[in-house]
C-alpha cells in the first residue's frame, strides 16, 4: 500500500524544491494538488494553494476544480465548500464544477 503512494509523494517533493528554483505555472499546480488528493496531504496542498492565491492562477478552472476535489478528499469539507461558492459567484458558470 505504501508503495503505492510513492509517485504521489515524489512529485509533491519534486514541487516543493521546484518552488526555490522556478516559476510554476497551472499544471505544475494542478499536478501538485491532485497528488495531494490522493495521498490526503492537507497541508501541502494548502501551501499549493496559497502560492495558486499569490500569482492569481486560482481563478483558472482546471485549478478550482482541483482544489475542490483535494480540500474534498482531505476531509476539509469547510475549504472545499469556500471553493464550490467561489464558483457560484463568478460570472462564467461551467458544467464540470456544478
């Protein structure tokens, strides 16, 4: 079982030393929150998170959704519905976050 997670938590390592070097863009952060997901890291994703806040890339669907399916998974169900009301408000209503 543990072997199974191994991927995910060498791309969340991956990520956090990538974030002294280089500038990440959305899929470098989708990938990082969805390995999050699937390995139930809150807290990294809430790093992920904070840093999608900071260079403004949370507004970027892919981003939203993933967001929503990480704080979902991590049993935060209080973020996750902060994300599903964001997406309520905005003006661009789309299928796959409804």
């Amino acid at each position: 079982m543990v072997l199974a997670f191994e991927p995910f938590w060498k791309a969340i390592k991956l990520i956090s030393h990538m974030r002294t070097f280089v500038r990440m863009d959305v899929v470098v952060l989708v990938i990082g929150l969805n390995a999050c997901s699937h390995i139930g890291a809150l807290k990294y994703g809430k790093k992920i998170h904070g840093h999608a806040v900071q260079t403004c890339f949370d507004v970027f669907e892919n981003v939203t959704n993933v967001l929503i399916t990480m704080y979902s998974r991590c049993r935060d169900l209080g973020h996750a519905f902060g994300a599903t009301s964001w997406v309520a408000t905005t003006v661009c209503k789309t299928l796959v976050p409804w």
